[in-house]
C-alpha cells in the first residue's frame, strides 16, 4: 500500500505592509498600526519590549549633581530642585514657561504638571516604562512644555528613541536641592487647599519620614525615624574602589561617626553607592556636619594607598558586601 502524501500546512504569509513613519505605540493585544493584521506584540512591539529591557544602570550621568538625582529619587520623601532648560527647547512650548521645577513626587503620582501660569513641575519618583530614567523623565518634560497651562501630564508609555534630559537641560547649571517638611510646594497656594486636595496634603504630609541635606559634604541626608536616625550618602566614587575603602576604614575602626553610631551596609542606586550609618535618636543633621566632614576625610586618605588589602580587610569587605541592597 503506497504512503499517502502528507499534507502541508498552510503557511502564513511573512510580509509585512510598506508603512512610512513612527510607527505609533499601543496595547500588546491590539492589531499593529503598521497594518500587518498581526499584534503588536508580535509585529513592531518586538522593538518595544526590546527597549524596556535595555536598563541604563546610570540614568543621571552627565547631569549636574547626579548623585543628589539618585538621593532624591530614592530617598528623599519631600524636595525640589530649580532646573535649567538648555537653551532653544522651550521654543516650541505652549505657551511661556517661567520656570521648571524637579519635585521628588507629585500629586496622584503625575509624571508632570503644567501650572496655571505656565510653570512645571516635573516628578521624579515616577514608574519607569523605558529601562532608562532619563528618557522617561524627559519624556513627561516635553509633554508637560506641549500642554495647556493648568494641565497634569498623564502617565504613558514612553516611546524608545526619545531624547533624554541630558539633551533637554542645561547640564552645567548648579543642581541645588531644597529639602521641605511637607509636599505644600505642589500647590501654588497651600494654604487655600480644601476638600479632596487638603486631604491627600494631610495624608502624604502625615507619611513624610524627616530628612534634612547636610551643608558641609555632597549629597549626604539626615533622616529621623521612632527608633533610630540615619545617614545616607550617596557617592560617586566607582564602587569597587569605595567598597575597599570602607572596608580599610571599618577594620580599623574608622568608619563611625561618633559614638554609638555605626556603618550597616550599603545601597546599590542607579549606578552609585550609598553608605548607610545608624545613628542615636539624639543626633541631630547638625550634629553630623563636623564628624561627616571628618570622614570624607580619611576616606580620602584610604581610596588614595594603592596597597592591597589585608585578610583581615577582605573579610569586612565580604561582611559589606552580603549586606549591600539594590535598590533598582
């Protein structure tokens, strides 16, 4: 008896129609825009989701005051930040724009909001769709510059290719934190706030932990908690330099900053590296300036000896290092 002849599949054709442009984004499930009859997931969203996954570990580098960009981002519940735009990108805004404003977070958790008078205020603590910060965030800048004065920036994928904000400001101006008690600054006047608003200033204003900038070193902030104080310093020294540098100075039992205090470990942020020291709950921001400045110090001194370390140091090193978080 003769084999019958195995019947072929059907093959679905792989062509894809000429399209010109961007093509736009939209759902996973919906049909592609550039007209295929496929999803988008499967057709030019490929691209997409290849983006979202391409992290830039960091996003800030290049900007003025990256390391206070981590804290604020990170740390800080409550602060702003004056920005520079770079020169010819307010151009085609809509409107004047008399000034743009960073704030750690904003009402609702917008991306950004155009205020009555034209000014912006840009959020910070927002999700991020892309993989890289920066994008996003210059993403919600220039939506915020094309919107109508008295608008928030909805939330929305951001589109890969985009510019960054190293390429939106002005990148030499002084990055120059303001830290606030409260979230009163979303408001042009706090004080008139009623109903739905003042509520939602109550809650985030009840949630806010205290935290204060030190004035005598970069981008190290106080902060108060019931049972214990910290200090976080976020640190631009490469990480596997700083690691052995607080492992010479652990070992030798010069990395407190007085007494009862004492270095517990590390974030990992946005490509930087954040010591962490617990303090006594009477030790105030103030009384951090001298023994901090007194650390940079001899950190100073110890990232500059080329000597190897010692057992001992490698030990304490490992000991930080199992106790380092990644924060992103």
């Amino acid at each position: 008896m003769g084999k019958k002849a195995a019947k072929k599949a059907p093959q679905r054709s792989q062509s894809t129609p000429a399209v010109t442009g961007e093509i736009p984004v939209v759902g996973a499930r919906e049909n592609c825009p550039c007209g295929s009859g496929r999803r988008y997931k499967a057709c030019h969203g490929r691209e997409a989701s290849h983006a979202v996954q391409e992290l830039v570990h960091r996003p800030f580098e290049g900007l003025a005051g990256e390391a206070d960009w981590v804290a604020l981002r990170e740390l800080v519940p409550a602060a702003t930040v004056p920005l520079t735009l770079a020169a010819g990108v307010a151009e085609g805004a809509n409107g004047e724009v008399p000034s743009v404003t960073l704030a750690t977070v904003l009402p609702l958790a917008w991306p950004a909001l155009r205020r009555q008078d034209g000014s912006i205020l840009l959020g910070l603590q927002t999700q991020s769709a892309s993989g890289d910060l920066s994008r996003d965030l210059a993403d919600a800048l220039e939506l915020a510059l094309a919107v109508e004065p008295g608008s928030p920036v909805p939330a929305r994928r951001t589109v890969p290719g985009g510019r960054r904000l190293q390429d939106l400001l002005d990148t030499t101006a002084a990055f120059e934190p303001a830290v606030h008690t409260g979230f009163e600054f979303w408001l042009e006047d706090a004080e008139t706030a009623t109903g739905e608003v003042a509520a939602s200033l109550e809650r985030a204003n009840a949630s806010a932990i205290p935290t204060e900038k030190l004035t005598g070193v970069d981008s190290a902030y106080w902060c108060g908690t019931p049972d214990k104080n910290h200090l976080r310093w976020v640190m631009t020294v490469p990480e596997e330099q700083l690691l052995d540098a607080l492992a010479r100075l652990t070992a030798a039992e010069q990395s407190a900053l007085g007494p009862d205090t004492r270095l517990v470990g590390s974030f990992r942020a946005h490509g930087l590296t954040v010591p962490v020291w617990d303090l006594p709950v009477g030790m105030t921001a103030t009384d951090c300036e001298k023994p901090a400045a007194e650390f940079a110090e001899r950190l100073a001194a110890v990232l500059a000896d080329p000597a190897p370390l010692t057992a001992d140091e490698r030990r304490t090193r490992a000991n930080l290092v199992n106790r380092q978080v990644t924060l992103n």
